[in-house]
C-alpha cells in the first residue's frame, strides 16, 4: 500500500526542475478604489495552478510563476469573478472587481480546479474565506470526485474527517453519513441540494449533476432550521455557464457497469443573457450482492436569465427513475461477520422503485454596491414502491442458521416546498465591516405511506434455497404526516480588526404539524413546536496565514413523525456544540490545514420502544467529542493531496435504560480517517498522464445499542486510479478496494450491508 504514495513521490522528485522563473503581482480594489482585503487569487496554467489571497494593503504575488502566459482569477465575496490572461514578469496589475449579483455569491458556485476550496456557502450564506469562517466546514471538490471516479455520493464521505457513509434505504444511493457520530434521523432535512431541504432517506441523486459536496459539521438550525446535531451536506449542482461546452462519457467496469453521461452548456442568445445546462445519466448493471441489480435514468436541466445587468432568475430541474433490487444486507448477528459478500438471503422478486422530481428557482437582484436580495423556491416530490423481504424479529433460530424473514409491501409519498427570501448587506459602521444576512424561510413538508408486513418463509443460511412467495398478512401501519415550519433568522459576520472577526446571529422556529391515519384521515396526532436557536463565533488571525477560532452553535428538530404506543407527542430533539480550532495556510496559501477539538450533545433522543419496536420511546442523552485534522491543497503544481484523521469518543450518556450508558454510538469507529493524492505530471515525455491513490482506515465499530459482544472489524482499504488527458479526451481508470479489504455499513433497521470487493471502473469522456 506505500506503492502509490512512493511512485508519485519519485516521479516528483524526478521533474521538480523549473524553467526560468517570472513572478506576477498587483492589487485589488473595489469601484471605489478601496483595497479589497482577503480576495482568493488564482494564477492557472495547464497543470500548474498556483492560489494566495491578497493582504491588509490588496497586494497579492506569485513569486515563483514561471515565464509564459497564465490565466488569472480573482475573486471575493460581494464581487463578480475576475479572470485575466497575463505574462510572467508582470508585477504592477491594477485589478478592480465589480459588485456581484447575488446570485454569483449566494448560488451560483465557481468551478473549482484544486482540492482546496477557498470559500464555500454552506457554514454562512455568505461567500467567506475558510480562514474567515469560526467553524469546520469541508469541501469535496469536483476534481476529487473525477479523480475517484466516484459514482455514488456517499463515497465523498471517505474526503472528510469525522463523516462516514451510512447505507441508503434498501442500500440505495441514498445521500446519508453518518456525521461527528450522530447518524441522520429517518425524515433528516440535513442533506441539502443548493441550500434546500431535500430528505435524502426518501430521495435518490446521480453524480452527473455535482459540482462539489459541503459538509458543515455541528449544528446549522440557525440558517437551515430543523437539522441533526451532526451536521449538513449541502451538494451544490452544476450551473450553465456562459461560454459553450459539450461533453459525453462512458463508465463502465465491475458488477455490469454501463453509465453513458452528457452535459451540454453554453448561451442561447447573442447577448448571453439566456444561458442553458443539460446533463443526463443512465446508469444499469448487477452487483457483487447476489439478487441485486439496477437500472437508473436522470436528466437534469438547468436555465439562467439575466433580465436586467442587476437581476436574474436561475431555473434548475432533476428528475429520475431508480429501479433497484430491495437489499436489506445481513442481520446483525456474529456469524454474518464471515459469510460471502455475495449472499443475499432476499428473493428474486423484490424490487424498490423511486421516482423523483426537483424544481428549484432563485430569483436575485442587486440594488447597488452594499445591498441585495435573493427569493428562493424549491419543490421535492418523490414516490417510492416496495415489494421485499426483511428480517423476522428474532432473526435466527437455535440452530443458528435457519434465518426467520418477512415480506413488507409499500407505497410512500413524499413533497416538500420551501420558500427562502434572504437580504444581504455590506457595510461599515465606523472602521468595523458587515457582511449580514436576514431572512425569512417557510416550509411545508408532507409523507405518507401504507406499510403491510406479510409472513414469508425461513431460509437456511448455509444452504439457500429460493422461490418463497409473501404470505398470509401480520400487521400494518399508516400515517400522513404533515408539518409548516416557520422561520426568520439574522446573522451578522462583523470584521473589528482586519485580524478579528465574529460571527453573531439567532434563528426563532414555529412548527405547526399533524398526523392523520392514511387514507381516512383520522386525526391521530397534533402538536406545535418552537425555538430560539443561537449562534457565535470568533476568529483571530495573528499572522495572515493563520487563524484560530472557537464557536458556539445549537440545533432543534421536531419529532412530529415519530409513533408513540400511546400516541403522546414528543419533545424536539435539541442539540449544541462547542467547537474550537486551527487553521494554518502553507505554501503560498496553495495548502490549507484544519485541526478542530469539539463537543456535541444531543437530547430528547428518539430509540425504538424495547416492548414494541415498531414504535419509539424518547429517553436520554448522547454525546460525542473529538478531534479532527484535515489537510488539502495543491502541494506542487501537479500534486493534490487530501489528509483526513478523526478520533471520536461518541456514547450514550444519559438513558433510562441503563445497560445503555457509556455504550459507543452504532457505526462510529475510535479512530478512522485516509490519505488520497494524486499527481498530473507536465513533463513533455509524460505529459497528460496523472496517477493517485489513496489508503482509509477506520477501527472496529459496533453495529448495536446496546453495545454486544463482537464488533464490526476495522480495516485498511487501499484505491488507486490512472488517468490520461489528451486535447479534448480523458481516460481514467480507478481500481477500488484493491487490497480486497472486508468491511461494513451500519444503515438501521438491525442490519448490516458488506461492502464491495476488488473491482474496476474505466471512464472515457470527449469534451468539445
């Protein structure tokens, strides 16, 4: 496993040599000639790609840019994106930026070329440094996703510390982790599609449409409302750009895989007022799991509007059909630990159908230089159909192998609508800077579903045999559940001294929500709920490439959804975090090092009922504190490496249980994190060619409360990928899990899913 890391470390070793060395620099400043300070510049050429942020005075160089022409970006919140073709030897750029629309800073996200994503959106609404922001928030860029070939979205959580993936519904691609600990809860609005609620439980997306994932770790109630303790994701799409582009791909490798891709962007008008996107993905194949097999469709158009220079309408669309066999994986019992990956003990028949559609538009407007507005609507919708096998109560028999199962048929429904309507203001009051957000937020949200569970016959473990058919009916359960939340939040980002920075703000939540048995509608329950969830933070900055930050954040979640015995309401769920941290720029601010310590708590929290599983109790507390270290950034010209280390203490500490107490949360491992890099050599004999890898680690982990005898094991995996980049085509090919590790995912419901062996995935894609 030293292989990879050893080879790209020789090679670089091999063609460091530099030719003849030109620096670049200049200063930045706004419409009123006023330095602008902290602006992410970035001087491209090729492979090479050098980043800094100007200083107290707007200066910004690069001192070891190389003779030749490069292209130069700047950029900054409040103000449109700079790019500018310069030479090498040019140290006297005057640069000015221009006041954005909103939505260039609020919505619409730059591509990224690095790693290092220099600011990000999510952790603020607000477009601020990393090294501004008094909170950990990590960016999976675009070129990590295409350097993996990552096809299904959790992967991305192997790019971040303190995040694990948390198996889909049915092992779908379903878009959940398991963050800081705490898992999301069934109906979780913490997974985010361009700011917007979107239930990744009851959702499914295609990579096609990504543009990079944000996942902002600790509670985010203040700006998003009701959300888990853990933290959010937030996958930001892809946007219509302004110049044309058209790009088709084939994956295709291990299990079956045939996934054709296009996108397609460009102006539709002379005057590019009118610009469009197009991407689309089909995506079929079996898999290593016996039974399983899916066949998936997703198109996802997108159109800008520019009405006037100062306002914009962005109309974005998703829409898809995932076909998926029904997987529930292995039962949690000791003896699944060794069984072949590739034993499914389901039948033939299941299924799991999932359509669904997204509709997103932002309409944004700058009335001048310090204030602007964005209106912002989303509607989800999603329809998913079972017909499956699960597991009996008490799974297997004396005998140990004889597994006990059961037939489940469902129909499920699910809309959401979200209004959000945000103004931003940039201002000073005397010699202190603003950047503030205020909003108000409406949110109806609605599921309902009919779930009939059926006898189904034993099937031996050892020697399976198939062709069972769904039964006489044991029970089933109903329920449409509907909820209007309510919000109106401030945050205020305030810059005292150029070194010291705060982040101030408070959100007030109503939840006004009601469950109904479906289809008669008889009221079953009705409850209201509110809260006042704060926020602070603070940044110190003593040298510029270095800021060290603590913060204080709070979270609530209704538990509108949950199903009692004796049908009382429930408390919200509420959550709080105290976070403190470093982070330290290296080399040329082309690397950025984060290292947080924090503590997260979680109350009133909801656990099946021991007396009847099928409904929830409300009980206790859990906690979980840790430390987390990440690294990312262009180390050289060609070289990009992402570090990740978590080490998480993560236990119930309160419950009326007490068997419960001090027992590790499902899932979480004491220790887990990787190391992935990857290096495009510029090298006439080699030019075009990269090469990466990457090895993550996680310890053993237990996959029950309360915590039994044996655990999950740990492991070491190791992934490696090639590529070639030739005028408009790109070859990769990613080899995953190539020591052929043996692991698992936790994913509820008292199962666990093996993951997958040694396979490969090839890509080939045109652009032009």
């Amino acid at each position: 496993m030293r292989f990879p890391a050893t080879f790209i470390f020789l090679f670089f070793l091999t063609f460091a040599a530099y030719s003849q060395i030109e620096s670049i620099g200049g200063t930045v400043s706004d419409p009123d000639g006023s330095v602008v300070r902290g602006a992410n510049v970035t001087l491209r050429r090729g492979a090479e790609v050098f980043t800094t942020t100007t200083d107290d005075q707007g200066r910004f160089s690069f001192p070891n840019a190389r003779d030749g022409k490069y292209l130069l970006t700047v950029s900054s919140s409040g103000f449109s994106v700079l790019t500018r073709d310069v030479s090498g030897g040019t140290n006297d750029l005057d640069l000015t930026l221009q006041i954005a629309n909103a939505s260039e800073t609020v919505v619409v996200q730059a591509e990224v070329d690095s790693y290092l994503a220099e600011s990000s959106t999510t952790g603020t609404k607000l477009d601020i440094p990393q090294r501004d922001l008094p909170q950990s928030v990590s960016v999976v860029t675009k070129n990590i996703l295409e350097d993996r070939l990552v096809v299904r979205l959790t992967e991305a959580g192997d790019n971040v510390a303190g995040v694990r993936s948390l198996t889909g519904y049915s092992g779908t691609k379903s878009n959940n982790y398991i963050v800081r600990g705490f898992n999301q809860t069934f109906l979780s609005s913490s997974t985010l599609r361009n700011g917007f609620s979107e239930y990744a439980f009851l959702t499914q997306r295609d990579t096609v449409n990504v543009d990079r994932i944000e996942f902002l770790k600790g509670p985010a109630s203040l700006l998003y409302g009701s959300a888990d303790v853990g933290g959010l994701i937030n996958t930001i799409t892809k946007k219509p750009l302004s110049e044309h582009r058209f790009e088709v791909g084939l994956t295709a490798g291990g299990f079956g895989m045939f996934r054709p891709t296009f996108d397609a962007t460009g102006p539709i008008n002379s005057g590019k007022s009118l610009l469009y996107r197009v991407n689309f993905a089909f995506d079929s194949g079996d898999s290593y799991r016996d039974l399983v097999n899916n066949r998936n469709i997703f198109v996802a158009p997108s159109l800008t509007w520019k009405i006037t220079d100062n306002t914009t309408l962005l109309a974005e669309l998703e829409t898809g059909r995932f076909r998926n066999d029904f997987d529930r994986g292995f039962p949690t019992e000791p003896e699944f630990l060794d069984e072949e990956r590739s034993n499914n003990y389901a039948e033939p028949w299941t299924s799991a159908v999932n359509e669904n559609l997204n509709i997103m538009l932002n309409l944004t407007h700058v009335f001048n230089e310090k204030f602007s507005f964005r209106s912002g609507f989303n509607h989800v919708r999603s329809q998913t159909d079972l017909d499956a096998t699960s597991y009996g109560f008490f799974v297997l028999g004396l005998d140990r192998r004889t597994i006990s199962r059961t037939a489940i048929d469902t129909d499920e429904y699910s809309e959401n609508y979200n209004s959000q309507n945000e103004f931003y203001a940039r201002f000073s009051t005397g010699g202190v800077r603003h950047q503030l957000v205020a909003g108000g937020e409406f949110a109806r949200f609605q599921f309902k579903y009919l779930f009939d569970l059926f006898s189904l016959a034993s099937i031996d473990r050892i020697t399976p045999v198939y062709g069972a058919t769904r039964g006489f009916p044991l029970f089933g359960f109903n329920d449409d559940s509907k909820a209007n939340q309510f919000g109106g939040y401030v945050q205020d980002h305030i810059e005292v001294l150029p070194n010291l920075k705060f982040l101030i703000g408070g959100r007030f939540s109503y939840v006004d929500s009601t469950t109904r048995d479906f289809p008669s509608g008889t009221l079953k329950n009705e409850q209201t709920d509110q809260a006042f969830t704060p926020r602070a933070g603070v940044v110190y900055q003593p040298l510029r490439s270095t800021s060290v930050y603590f913060s204080f954040t709070s979270s609530f979640a209704p538990n509108f959804q949950a199903r009692s015995e004796s049908g009382d309401p429930f408390e919200p769920t509420t959550g709080r975090l105290f976070e403190a941290g470093v982070k330290q720029s290296f080399l040329n601010d082309r690397v950025l090092a984060t290292v947080a310590v924090y503590q997260l708590s979680r109350r009133n929290v909801l656990v099946p009922d021991p007396l009847n599983t099928i409904f929830s109790i409300q009980t206790g507390e859990q906690r979980s504190r840790g430390v987390e270290v990440e690294i990312n950034g262009q180390v050289t010209p060609g070289l990009s490496l992402n570090v990740t280390y978590s080490g998480i203490d993560a236990i119930v500490s309160e419950d009326t249980r007490p068997e419960y107490v001090g027992d590790r949360l499902v899932g979480v491992p004491v220790h887990s994190g990787g190391v992935y890099a990857n290096y495009i050599f510029d090298e006439r004999l080699l030019r075009g060619f990269s090469v990466g890898g990457g090895v993550y680690f996680a310890t053993d982990q237990y996959s029950n409360l309360p915590n039994r005898t044996f655990t999950l094991p740990g492991y070491t995996r190791a992934d490696v990928n090639i590529g070639y980049r030739r005028e408009n085509w790109r070859f990769d090919l990613a080899i995953k899990n190539l020591n052929d590790a043996r692991y698992f995912e936790t994913g509820g419901f008292n199962t666990i899913l093996p993951q997958a062996p040694r396979h490969a995935i090839g890509s080939v894609t045109y652009s032009f």
